[in-house]
C-alpha cells in the first residue's frame, strides 16, 4: 500500500506556518524575558523609602551635622532613583533591538533557503526560456521579458551559441574564437573562447541567468540551455 504523499504546496504551506511560529516562538521569548527582567530589578523608590524610614525613626536627630547628612542621604536617593529609571529604558532599547535583529536573521534564513532551493531547480531543470530574440543591430537580446544590452563581441558569441543550439551543435573554446575570427579550429586557443564565454556571462550580469543559460558541457564544449525553437536572430 503507497504511503501518503506530500505536495509541493503542502511543503510550502508547512514552511509559511513554521516561519510564523518561529517569529511568534521569538517574540515571546524575549517578552518574557522582559517581563521577567522588570519585575526583578530593585524599585527605584526602594532607595527613598529607607531614607524616609530612617527621617522617621530618628526625629530626635536636629544637630546641623545630622539634618545636612540626612539631606544628603535623600539626595543619594533620588539620584539611584533616576540612574534605576534610566537602566530600565536602556534595557528595553536592547530588548527592542535585539529583537529587530533575530527576526531580521530568521528573514535572511528563509530567504537564503528559498533562494538555494530555486538556483537547485534551475540547475536541474535548466532555464525556462519562451523566447530569445538576438539584435545584431542594437547589439541587445532579450531573454523572456528581460532585455540585455550587450557589446558587439558579446552578442557575437551568444549569436554563434544560438546558430550552433538551432543546428544542434555543442562548441568547444577553440571552435567559437574560429567562427568569430574566421580562422581554422586548429589556428585557435581553446582559452580565447573560453575568455569570450567569460566576457558574454559577465556582460549579462544576472549570474543566476548566464550560469544557466550558458552551459559548460565537461570534455564536450559550450551550448545554450535552450529549446532551438524559442531563437530569433536578427
């Protein structure tokens, strides 16, 4: 008997409420840590109320010397009353930030594995790729809806990528640089075509897309990642 099966979208749902409890499971740890915090730092009046206690418990005190110690212990007071005040305001800007920044990292996280993940399809599947129209002219190719503006030798190597993918052809280096430069394939270097796929990749800019687009076949040469059908060279 088959086991039960898992879609993708139960994946992505499972993942959307994992991010969410993780988020929720976050702020409430730093909440009650807060919370717990608070409630345990000394009461900033606790100072006050042992002066005031001791101004009560010692009312026979009316020398100069001990009304001017007793002024001066009240004074203290205040003052560890108000540096408490401050500490507590400093501690929740941490909390606050602190918080700001695990929420931020955990974003980041599922970003990046999100993002793994699609480069991991790509590179599986290839680029899904329903149109790539080359202009010699304007010397641009647009891949889907997105538009490149490339240098005159780029678009020649992508164009003699697009005449070998549409004849079925896999270029080794040494046979671009002997189309691009009209010699023969013995004439050439292996590593000035190689440096001509480097130029076109860099020139394209995407990696996501050059990288994919662009194959390097082991032992065998360079080949657009493409159905031959979607390529219109003018």
């Amino acid at each position: 008997m088959p086991g039960p099966s898992i879609s993708a979208s139960d994946l992505s749902r499972l993942g959307g409420r994992a991010v969410i409890w993780g988020i929720a499971a976050i702020v409430a740890i730093l909440a009650l840590t807060a919370i717990l915090l608070f409630l345990n730092l000394p009461d900033a009046g606790a100072f006050n109320a042992r002066v005031e206690r001791v101004f009560i418990e010692n009312s026979d005190l009316t020398s100069q010397a001990e009304i001017k110690l007793l002024e001066i212990l009240a004074q203290s007071g205040t003052a560890f009353s108000e540096t408490l005040v401050s500490y507590r305001m400093v501690i929740f800007v941490l909390l606050v930030f602190a918080t700001g920044l695990l929420l931020t990292s955990l974003v980041m996280i599922v970003m990046l594995v999100t993002l793994n993940r699609r480069m991991a399809t790509l590179e599986k599947q290839g680029l899904q790729v329903s149109q790539l129209v080359i202009d010699r002219a304007t010397n641009s190719v647009a891949i889907n809806d997105m538009e490149f503006k490339l240098t005159p030798a780029a678009v020649e190597t992508l164009a003699v990528l697009a005449e070998a993918r549409i004849d079925g052809d896999i270029l080794t280096g040494a046979a671009i640089e002997a189309v691009i430069s009209g010699r023969s394939d013995a004439d050439c270097d292996e590593a000035a075509g190689a440096t001509r796929i480097k130029r076109l990749r860099d020139t394209l800019g995407n990696q996501l897309v050059s990288e994919v687009l662009v194959k390097n076949i082991a032992r065998q040469g360079y080949v657009l990642a493409i159905d031959s059908k979607v390529i219109s060279l003018r």
